[in-house]
C-alpha cells in the first residue's frame, strides 16, 4: 500500500507480531515485518527510518515497549517523516485516546489532555 504526498509516493511499513505482519500483507501493505526480539525490533526500525521510500511506520505497542535505545526512541518519538504510529496488536487492549494526544502533540505541539484540565 503507497500514499502519495505532493509528486512522491510513500509506502506503509508494519513492523509486528506475525499475525499483524500477514493482516498487513493481506491489507495490501507490502512492507510487512515479523519481529519479537528487542534487537530485531531495533534494527528493523533503524532500517525503516532511514528508508526515503516509507512516510508511515506503524508498530505494535508490545514491541514499541522493547526498544532500548534512548536515541532510536527519541528518534521514534520525534519523526515526522516517516510518522510512526503505534497500534494495539491482536489481543492487545485499544487505548485510542493516549495515540491520538501523542500524535496531536507530536503535529502540532498542543498538549490535549492539559488544555482540557485548564
């Protein structure tokens, strides 16, 4: 699966359990990788991050969670291109509203849940 931003196409990439790596193949997304090991799951993004032809990584929050690297965390957490978005992976409880504050935050720099508490 691409998008196309202005005259350039960007493919997704999923990096995931293997049921959510075959659900993406399914999808139609290409880019479809099986980790589960902290190492693989480091490397795979490394790689991920540094190709021009992705624009959306999408994670399972399970394996987001194993990244170790304070810099590849920060890299993660700060990318604009390629966005990273963790999903809950197969039976992994959803908590949609935590993603969408983070992905607010990250475009846009507002803090949802405190200018919802002034």
């Amino acid at each position: 699966m691409e998008g196309r931003v202005g005259n350039k196409d960007y493919k997704i990439a999923v990096v995931g359990s293997r049921l959510l790596a075959i659900g993406s193949k399914l999808a139609g997304i290409s880019a479809s990788y099986n980790v589960s090991e902290p190492e693989e799951v480091e490397s795979t993004l490394r790689t991920l991050l540094q190709r021009e032809d992705v624009g959306i990584i999408i994670i399972a929050q399970t394996l987001a969670k194993k990244i170790r690297d304070r810099k590849l965390t920060y890299a993660i957490e700060n990318s604009l291109m390629p966005l990273v978005i963790e999903v809950a992976d197969f039976n992994e409880p959803q908590n949609e509203t935590d993603q969408l504050r983070r992905m607010i935050l990250r475009a846009v720099g507002i803090d949802i849940n405190k200018m919802a508490n002034k």
